[in-house]
C-alpha cells in the first residue's frame, strides 16, 4: 500500500531512514527542518509511504522546490509507474539518491534525456566525528564577505554542474547572503585571507551533510579542502554531531575526503533539468 504521509508517521519514518541513512539525509533533513504538511518553504516534502503489514518498507518525497528524493529498496519498474503516476502536474527540477532506486523512477518518468543537464553518480563517504583528526580555525561567513561568496558560489555551480546556467547568479546569490552569520557556513583563512569555505546542507538528529566545499583554483592541490571540511565538522561536533555523510563531484575532491578519515560507503545519483519540467503522461 502507498499513502500520503501524517504528523503520526514521523517517528517511525525518521526510525526506518536513519537505517538507511547515507542515501537518506535529505529526505530526513527536510522531515525534521518542515515537518510533512509544509506548502511554501522550497524544502517542504509531501511524503508518501510504502508499506506492509509489518510497517512503512519505503519512503518517497516530492519538495515544493522540484526534487525527487526517495529510500525504496527494492524498487521494481511497476512501482516506479505508480510513483510516476503520482507526480503529474508536478514541476520537476532534479533527483536525488540511491543510484538503483533513481535510474529507475528516472525510467518511469516523461523525461528525454535531453532535458538533463546533469546526471551522474558520484561516490558517498561517511565519517564518525569522534575520528576527526587536525582541525584548524575557521570562522562564520561575515556581511563583508557576501561579494566574494557569491563569486566563489558562481564557481561552484558551474564547475559540478548542479544548477542551470540560467539560474546560477539568482542561486549563488541567495547562498551567499544565507551564509552570513550561519554556523553552517564556515570560512577558511590564511594570513587574514578568505581562502577556501565548506557548509552543511542537511541535518539529522547527529548526522550531517557537507556540501558546497569550494577552493579557489590557484590555492588547490594542498589540502585546503580538507582542512576547511575538518574546521566546519570540527564546529558541528561541538554542537552535537556524531557522523558526516557527503558525495564528492569529483576524482580530486574524493581524495581530499578520504585524506581526512572519510570512508566510502556506496554511490549517489545527482540529476538536474536544464529548466524545470511540469509532468505529464509518457509519450
């Protein structure tokens, strides 16, 4: 049976997605920061539930922002139908999660892969933060630093490729200004100098997930990726975080993670549409 998430489904969806939690925090990080009824925030999810007679064996979630995210194993073509069948009228503006699991709600959908402008696996890794090794200082994201971080921020987007080039100036924009003053940002310095920034992008209960880890491309090739990631979950374990998940966008990036302890554990599936797409039926 598959049914619209309530309130009284929370507890046992959080209690199924952390078994599964390296391909499941965005969907858990939605669950705790907006709960299942949220219509307006971009990261509001409806969420919809698998289950059998002995309790919820799925989780699939549709954000007011145009994300697919879902935690089904098992998922067969005739399921994936049916998911497909849900979202029509739904404005689709990329996927995430498990390689397996996306390919085939991918499949199912109306989408030419024309429309991608992103779509690939990338390796995910998980570290324990009681294994954190050196940490240095890093501070919050400063009023004065908004200019530089949307330059960096433009960068970012469009060397991983994980937003439209039409959209990319309104997007860095918007990250940079949230950054100011934001434990979730953390800057990185060098002799009084900005030189490499890292954030979190979801949380749940203990765990969180590092995204938007940018070095400048005339400082890269000494480490300082890793050391600023270490100084961001370095801050995040003062405040209560036991594990670091995150997917890495490139070959160079993965080695900088494994450097400071992180381990992997699995793919990840990143898509992304050149322009939203509202849903319809299959050609």
């Amino acid at each position: 049976m598959i049914r619209k998430a309530t309130e009284a489904d929370i507890g046992p969806m959080v209690a199924f997605l952390e078994k599964r939690i390296e391909h499941s925090m965005f969907l858990l990080g939605n669950l705790e920061a907006h709960g299942v009824n949220n219509a307006t925030h971009p990261h509001g999810t409806s969420f919809f539930l698998r289950e059998t007679g002995e309790g919820i064996t799925g989780v699939f979630g549709a954000t007011n922002g145009g994300f697919l995210m879902c935690q089904l194993p098992g998922l067969s073509a005739t399921e994936a139908q049916t998911y497909a069948h849900l979202l029509k009228g739904y404005t689709l503006t990329g996927m995430t999660g498990d390689v397996e699991q996306m390919d085939a709600l991918l499949r199912a959908l109306p989408v030419s892969p024309d429309a991608l402008s992103l779509n690939r696996v990338e390796p995910l890794y998980r570290l324990p933060l009681s294994g954190l090794g050196e940490v240095p200082p890093v501070r919050q994201a400063r009023e004065s630093d908004v200019t530089m971080l949307a330059d960096w921020w433009v960068r970012y987007l469009s060397e991983t490729e994980t937003c439209p080039a039409s959209r990319i100036d309104r997007e860095a924009a918007v990250r940079a200004r949230a950054a100011v003053g934001s434990a979730d940002t953390q800057i990185m310095e060098e002799r009084g100098r900005p030189v490499a920034m890292a954030r979190i992008n979801a949380r749940a209960g203990q765990a969180v997930q590092v995204g938007g880890v940018f070095v400048p491309e005339n400082l890269r090739g000494e480490g300082r990726a890793g050391r600023v990631v270490s100084g961001l979950l370095a801050n995040a374990r003062s405040r209560g975080a036991e594990l670091a998940i995150l997917f890495a966008a490139s070959p160079a990036a993965a080695k900088a993670y494994e450097r400071i302890g992180f381990v992997r554990c699995g793919d990840y599936r990143v898509t992304i549409l050149r322009e939203p797409l509202t849903l319809g039926t299959a050609p």
